[in-house]
C-alpha cells in the first residue's frame, strides 16, 4: 500500500471519528501520517494493529513534541512486517493538562518510550502505571524537552554569542581551544584576528610575531654562498672523468714542547 492508500484506510477505520491523512517525508522515506483526537488516540493505534490491510504488527518508537501555546503533539510510527508499510499516529494534548491513553497494553514495548516522554515532557499516560524516573535521578526537577526549560549550562556559561536567537549580550571571552601543536593565530607572523580574541600575539586588528626577529637565524647575504664547483659533462666514452681533486686546506703550524713546530 501507498502512504496515501494506509492514511486513507486509517480514516475509514475510525469513522466517524474526525482523522485528518497527510504524506510525510518524501520518495521512499514518505509515511502515512494520520492526525486524530486524544480521546481516539487508544481506538486509532489498536485499529492499526488489528485491521488485516494495515497489520502494523511492530512498534517502532514514541515521543513527543513541544508546540508551545498549542500543547504538545504525541506521535507514535507503527509497521507492517509483513506488508513493509508503516503509519505515522498523532495526537494533541493540552498544555495545561497533558494526558493521553497509555498503548502499553496494546504494544508492550511502548512502555519504555511513555516513561520516557512523560519525564522529559510532563505528559501523562493514563493505565501506564509505572511511570518511574528513567534517564534522570529522581531529585531532578522539571522536563528537559520542554522548550520554556532553563538549561543549566546556559546560565552557568553565557559563551558563546548569544543564548538564544535575537539575544545580543552574551559576548565571548573565551579563546578557542586548539589541538595539540597548531599554533596560535600570529604565532608565525602577523595574521589577521577576530576583534577581542586575547591572548598573546593578537589582537583586534591583528597579530604580531610571537618570536622577536633577533632569535631567527639570520640569512646569508645574496652571493655570500659558496659557489658549487660545475661536474664534467659526459662523453660518449663513458662516464664523466673526475675532476680535480681540491688541495686539503692548510693546517696552522703547531708548536711542540720544544719550541719547535710541525
């Protein structure tokens, strides 16, 4: 079945529940995706499980997301292994007040995922039962996933730039850190910096040399080099006679414990 054909036949099955179809993704990564109420939510995944065209046999995975003044959406993606088709099922909750049906009896590997979206959400999944902590310790307070959540870090950490779009303030005073043997920007000579790096060798408009010239080794003057003695062309008797051996240089006379040299 097409994306289009299970959306389609999902609709069927729960009228005269009011679902709304849709494709999501595109070629073959699209899916059914099917927008129902919450008080259908339970009547939707079991029809999806039970019905013989659809057959969604596997529970793939559930979660959650934060749409802010509208509540949040819960969405669960179910497949066929038979038939090699899945449905994407959803749901809005209110924020004030958000609960939904558990699905644990209807696919028992879902309970790891409501325990889950319930801590890092707040929603509730009646008929779930257990929903203990299980990715944070039990003092923690509040849900991470919720998008009006503080993190720590951010206020620990102001760099770097801003916190959030729009936000200007938080300015950056830390250097960029480096791996093991690269050198600093204008450590080799002057090299063009962001404005307020810090650190030694830059600056706002660029670096200086990190190493005083003085310590360099100096450069022969041009024509300082020894000129390099030419080697006698081949012949076609053979190879190149050997040049003239240079004379050894001359060694200083060295006085012996008599007086006289040698």
């Amino acid at each position: 079945m097409t994306p289009e054909e299970v959306g389609a036949r999902l609709v069927v099955l729960l009228a005269p529940v009011e679902a709304t179809p849709s494709v999501s993704g595109g070629q073959r990564f699209a899916r059914a995706t099917v927008d129902v109420p919450s008080a259908s939510w339970l009547v939707a995944v079991r029809a999806a499980r039970d019905d013989a065209e659809l057959a969604c046999d596997f529970f793939d995975w559930l979660s959650a997301v934060d749409e802010l003044a509208e509540g949040f959406d819960v969405v669960a993606h179910l497949w066929s292994t038979r038939l090699r088709h899945g449905v994407l099922l959803r749901t809005r909750v209110p924020r004030g007040a958000p609960t939904v049906a558990s699905v644990v009896d209807i696919y028992p590997g879902a309970a790891w995922h409501e325990r889950e979206t319930h801590e890092m959400f707040g929603i509730d999944f009646a008929g779930h039962g257990e929903l203990l902590p299980l990715l944070l310790p039990p003092e923690f307070e509040g849900h991470p996933l919720r998008k009006e959540f503080v993190l720590a870090s951010r206020v620990a950490k102001p760099w770097p730039g801003a916190k959030e779009p729009g936000e200007s303030e938080a300015g950056g005073g830390r250097r960029p850190i480096r791996p093991p043997g690269v050198p600093a920007p204008g450590e080799w000579g002057t090299t063009p910096t962001p404005a307020g790096a810090g650190g030694v060798g830059e600056g706002p408009r660029g670096g200086t040399p990190a190493r005083p010239a003085g310590e360099r080794p100096a450069r022969p003057a041009p024509g300082a080099r020894p000129a390099r003695t030419p080697r006698p062309a081949a012949t076609d008797d053979g190879p190149a006679a050997p040049g003239p051996v240079a004379d050894p240089p001359a060694r200083a006379d060295r006085t012996d414990d008599d007086g006289g040299t040698t």
